[in-house]
C-alpha cells in the first residue's frame, strides 16, 4: 500500500513539475507566439481562438516536447498549423494568407524569438531600477492608463512636464535596454 501511495506522489510530484515548466516555458513564447499569429490572422477574434487552440494543443503535447530543443520553434510549429487550419476554414476571406506566406513568417519570427525574449528581459530590469518621481508617473501613465492631464493634475505638475519627463523615462529606457543588451550600465536619467 505505501508504494502504491509513494508511486502516486511521485507521478504527481512530476506532473506538477511539468505544469510548472510549462508554465514558464510558454510565458516566455506567449508574446512570439501571438505576434506571429497575429501577423497572419488579420480577425482580433479568431487570433485570439487560434491562440488558445494553440495553447490547448501545447499543453496536450508537452510531454512530446524534446526539452534538449529550443521551445519556441516547436511551439510556433503548432501554431502554425493552427493558423493553416484557420486560413483555410476561411479560405473565402479577402485577406488570407498561402501556406508558403505562412512558412516564411513562421520563420521570421522563429528568428527573432530570441532577441524579442532578450529584450522584454532587460526592459524589465531596467523598469526594475526606476526610482522616485520617475516611477510614479510610469506607473500613473502606463499601469493605472492616466491621461496626460490627470497625472500633472495628481502630481502638481504642469501637463507639458509630465509630457517632458515621461519623453525623458522612455529615452533613459530605451539607453538602457540597448546598454543591457551590451552592458548592465543604468542611464543616469531614469532613476531619479
């Protein structure tokens, strides 16, 4: 009885694992993966549809998955045979893309799976160091979606400041995306 019980431990133990991994490993493609399927599914919701299908077939296929192999390949292979299915269910619209389109986007963004990944990481380190006054109007402008207007008005600050210093944010931003994709250097301007 104890072995059966151990046995069952053991099973669950690595499904979670699994789950775990999977998680992790498909948060990292998620934005890939629906830029791509966004690029050939012109209909908002029929992306959406075929980025959940995706998602399904992924993780009824995850122990499929070769983990000695790059994931976002194998993903974007799925979707894009979801995308050839959706394309042809559809095949009447206007605007739908052949199979050898798809295959070449399906490469691009195969291709630039990587930089994408490397850049949303050091994007984040760098809003990691963002301090003070600096982060609170990101924050108020781009997290809670503030105009403008409501943020000097919150702040004190006339609307062309804010606009000023949030052009000020993103270009100390942007140095230190580029500085964190060759060096860990912060800009001086973003962490005031």
């Amino acid at each position: 009885m104890n072995q059966h019980r151990d046995t069952t431990t053991s099973e669950s133990e690595s499904s979670r694992q699994s789950r775990r991994e999977l998680n992790v490993l498909w948060t990292q493609a998620h934005s890939v993966v629906l830029g791509f399927i966004r690029s050939t599914v012109i209909d908002f919701h029929k992306a959406e549809d075929v980025l959940q299908e995706t998602a399904a077939t992924v993780a009824e296929k995850f122990e499929e998955y070769d983990r000695s192999r790059p994931f976002v390949p194998w993903v974007l292979g799925i979707a894009r045979y979801k995308v050839l299915e959706e394309l042809r269910a559809n095949s009447r619209d206007k605007l739908v893309f052949d199979d050898e389109v798809v295959e070449v986007l399906t490469s691009a963004f195969d291709e630039l799976a990587p930089s994408a990944s490397d850049t949303q990481v050091a994007l984040e380190s760098c809003l990691n160091r963002i301090r003070g006054r600096a982060k609170q109007l990101l924050e108020m402008r781009y997290l809670r979606q503030q105009s403008v207007t409501r943020v000097a008005e919150t702040t004190g600050m006339t609307a062309g400041a804010v606009r000023v210093a949030l052009h000020r944010i993103r270009k100390a931003l942007v140095d230190c995306v580029h500085g964190q994709l060759g060096s860990d250097d912060m800009p001086r301007g973003a962490s005031k």
